[in-house]
C-alpha cells in the first residue's frame, strides 16, 4: 500500500501521468478491477437504464478521451453542476482516468455561491445538467453532461441512447482513452467543505486518499458484493459517492441510483426485495420515520441502515430503533477533508452508546487534544485531530488555512469530543458552535437532544445569541409539531438540564436551513437572529 504523501508536499497535483503506469492506486482503477473480475454483473440502473460494469468501464474510457478531445490537459479543473445520474458518475469516473481534477457542485447553488467554486477552483470547464447550466456565470465554457430529460432517448445494456451534443452522447463515437495512468498521488478532485461556519474551502484529494478511504469503508461498514444497496442522496456530496457507491462499486455490488431520495420509492424498492441497504441523513430518516404508512409497509427486507452526515438526534435513533429492531444501523462520521469517512459505531455497538459517533476505522487514527495541542484524558472534552492516509493535500489556493488545520503533523477537526476509555468517541459540538453563556462553555448537542425528547418538537437547532447579562445566551430554534408554547419548551428544558444550560429563549421556525447533507446551519439562523454571523 503506498506511504501517505508528505505533509511538506501539500498543494500539489504531480507532475504528470504515466511513471508509475500499472502499479498506481487509482479512483478508476477501482472500476476497471470490478469490470474484469465480473465484467457480465449490473453494475447500476439508473431510470430505464443499466449498465454491465464492462459496459459502464467502456463509458468512462470513452468519457475520458471525450473529455480531452476538448482541449482539456493533465490538472484541469472540470466542474459538475447535475443532478443524480448516470451521466454524473462516468463523468467523475472518466475524469479520474483522464488525469483531471473533478470539482463537485451542489445542484442547488447559483449567484454568488456558485460564482465563487467556479472561480476559486479555476475551472476549465463545467459540466453541467441542461435545466442547470443558465445558472454558471457569464463566460463558464459548459458541456451538457445529458440532453434534456424530453429529448433523451432510454438506452439498453450500456446505456448509451441519448441525442444530442452531451458527454453522454458523445460516448459512442469517442474512442477509448489508452493514454498514461494517473499516478497514486494526483489530484482527482476538490471537494468543498460544507460552509456551515465559513466560506467553503477545496480539500485537495488524491486518488491515494480516497481508495484508502474506500478500503476503510468496506471494512467498517460490511459492504458485500451480495447487498443491494440504493443511492438517493446527492452525488456531489462526498459521503454518497466515497463512503457507499464507489466502495459498493469496488466490491461488485449490484446498484440503483435515485435522482432523490423519494421516500414512496425508496419503501416499495424495499418491500420489492430489490433494496436492502441505504444510506442517508438524519433529516431523511427522520422524514420516513414522520410517514402514515411507515408503521405499515413491509420493511423487513432492509438489512443495513446507515446514517451520517449530521449528528442523529438520540430519541430520534430510538424511535426507529424501536420501529425495526432487526435492523443494523451504523452511525457513519467524519468530514470533507478525510474523504469523508472517520469513525463508525457498528450496529453491534450501539447500545449504551447511542450518543457516540463509534471508533476510527481501518486507516485512521484520531486523539482529543486541548487547545494548546497537548492530549486530553479519556473522559474530557477536546479538539478531535486525524492522521490517515485518506487525508485531503490540504486546502486549494488557502495556504493559511491549510497551515491552521494541519499542525504539528495532525489535522485538526474542529469538532469537539470525549473519548472513553474503550476508544469510542462521542462528539459534543463543533468548536465554532460551543456557547459561552456566562462564562461557562454550553455544547448545543446535550440541549437539542433534551428538546427532541418533546413530543411537540419536529426540530431543534441550538445557538448562542448576543447578550448583555450572559455574553451569550442559550437559544433554541425550533420547528414545532402541534401546538406548543415558549413556556412549555423552557420549563420542560430545566427539568432535564443544569440551568446554565437551558435555553434562555425559544424560537419558533417553520423549517431550519441546511445544507444538502443535511447538516443545520447555524451561521444563516445566527445571521437571522442578530445580524452577524459568528466565524
């Protein structure tokens, strides 16, 4: 297995393809093994589509040499802008093989927010989904990743009916790319962090972190050729594709990919015997979790449950719990920068735990460290810190940042934990949203999940807002089910919490910004309430 690539070399992308041909650790090499092993199995369906994984390799060698017919070269940066697709994943695939730099863009993006990835990652081209592509800035150079949905032709086996000038059309009349390999320690893509506190910023990842980060993830979450799993979270959002596709695609997995996750579809797939393994958000169980027929339909089928991407809310977790005991659940956590998986709480590790994001898997190491960097006793709260080979290169074109997150040969994570004596970790908050009320540090998490327990309470987001008496003071924003009052929230609050912990104010919301992993932003509700974001 290749050594982790120094932290002095940070901020490159190679020089070149092609000096370690046959022998790299790639991102298509993970494919291209798959296609030769069980070339005939499905690899995906997508709608009417399905795709061999020899049919679906063809399309990413045909991708690849499309794409640099067009003018593009070894480190460019290539944009997608599209939604769930299979046009989306050979476009990520045929990049990786290509030797250029793929750049994900949530769908959902447009003025400033979409101005800015395109123009900080310094992209050569987009591409983009044709509903999407008014939205990039004036003068983006855009390829249509598919026609539109009314002119697109089903394809058969290979998939590869779609009219028109796209990259998808463009797959049959490509040659196959038969240029150099890209090497181990490239870069393959930048993925931006989420913005939940500050403007994203590019983790650099080569293909050596991300198939450490796959290995780690088949491992720690028993991802087998056999499962049937089923992809509805978005694309462009790492832990969909690098914690469950791709390593579902590297063991030979059979896969259906959804444009969204589709509660209606997802639970006849399930009670259909065609899916029984699905990842998503709290924010997505919890909304099949709220269904009238959710009690009633059939899910016995379903046999692995994951979650991630935001903190579970713990009634939550037992409620559904409660509703499929037989099934196995597994927190999955971690961050952009770690590609993206960090720490698994297997299903087996649940109980008395429920709270606890679990140990770090195969390739990571993880330790709490207080603020000057010195380790913490099991117990107390600090900083998590990470070295693992799945790590990003650092931060693209942010060599300050980069210089503040890696330090002292860890990188640090911004999340706040404990870590018991038996190695699990359960996390507390993030650094940025830990409350200063009086004087005394509030972590949000503890006071969210004494509200969740509330039966009039749909959802809850804690914050710190300035005040003159308790610098500041513990808020709650909440999302009410039914009727409730202030009064109620508050008091039900101080029979569970310390009273410097409970909320001082409650406020009611219809719904709660996030971003598209489900995480609640915290900057936009503090912007809301007072008129300045907290960095």
């Amino acid at each position: 297995m290749p050594e982790v690539t120094k932290a002095a070399e940070r901020g490159g992308g190679g020089a070149g393809p092609g000096s370690t041909a046959g022998r790299s650790a790639t991102v298509d090499g993970v494919l291209r093994r798959s296609a030769r092993r069980t070339p005939e199995r499905v690899a995906l369906h997508y709608g009417d589509r399905h795709w061999t994984y020899a049919a679906l390799d063809d399309a990413v060698c045909r991708g690849a040499r499309a794409l640099l017919d067009t003018g593009l070269g070894h480190g460019d940066r290539v944009g997608a802008y599209g939604h769930n697709s299979d046009a989306y994943l050979i476009a990520f695939l045929a990049c990786a093989r290509a030797g250029l730099v793929h750049v994900p863009m949530n769908h959902a993006l447009a003025g400033e927010d979409l101005a800015y990835l395109v123009t900080q990652s310094g992209c050569s081209l987009v591409l983009a989904d044709p509903d999407l592509a008014g939205r990039l800035p004036e003068g983006t150079r855009v390829l249509p990743l598919r026609e539109n949905a009314e002119n697109a032709e089903g394809g058969g086996d290979g998939g590869d009916g779609d009219g028109g000038d796209s990259l998808l059309a463009r797959l049959a009349a490509a040659e196959p790319y038969d240029g150099p390999e890209p090497r181990a320690e490239d870069l393959v893509q930048l993925l931006y962090t989420s913005g939940t506190t500050a403007l994203p910023k590019g983790a650099m990842m080569t293909h050596r972190a991300l198939v450490h980060e796959y290995l780690s993830a088949i491992t720690a979450l028993d991802l087998q050729a056999g499962d049937r799993p089923v992809h509805a979270l978005p694309l462009y959002h790492s832990a969909q594709t690098h914690v469950f596709l791709l390593p579902y695609l590297a063991v030979g997995a059979e896969n259906i990919l959804l444009d969204a996750p589709d509660g209606d579809l997802l639970l006849d797939l399930i009670e259909a015997g065609r899916a029984d393994s699905f990842f998503a958000p709290p924010t997505v169980w919890i909304g099949l979790a709220g269904r009238p027929d959710f009690a009633t339909r059939d899910l016995g089928g379903l046999r692995k449950a994951y979650y991630g991407a935001s903190i579970m809310p713990v009634p939550v977790l037992e409620r559904l719990r409660e509703r499929l005991p037989h099934l196995a659940f597994h927190n999955c956590f971690g961050q952009s920068e770690i590609g993206p998986l960090a720490m698994v709480l297997g299903p087996e590790e649940h109980k008395g735990r429920m709270d606890s994001c679990g140990r770090p898997v195969l390739f990571v190491e993880a330790k709490v460290v207080d603020e000057e960097g010195r380790d913490v006793p099991d117990g107390e709260r600090g900083e998590i810190v990470y070295r693992s080979p799945q790590l990003c290169e650092g931060y693209w074109d942010k060599p300050e940042e980069t210089a503040e997150a890696f330090r002292d040969g860890w990188f640090h994570s911004g999340d706040l934990a404990v870590r018991d004596a038996h190695g699990y970790f359960t996390v507390v908050d993030r650094v940025k949203d830990v409350i200063n009320s009086g004087g005394v540090l509030v972590a949000s998490r503890q006071v969210e999940d004494v509200l969740y327990t509330h039966e009039s309470v749909a959802e809850a987001a804690v914050i710190g807002l300035p005040d003159a008496r308790w610098i500041e003071a513990v808020t709650a924003v909440v999302v009410p089910r039914g009727e409730v009052t202030e009064a109620e929230l508050l008091a039900h609050a101080r029979e569970h919490l310390a009273s410097f912990k409970a909320p001082k104010r409650v406020l009611f919301v219809d719904g709660l910004p996030r971003n598209a992993s489900g995480k609640i932003l915290k900057r936009e509700l503090r912007e809301r309430f007072t008129g300045e974001p907290r960095e």
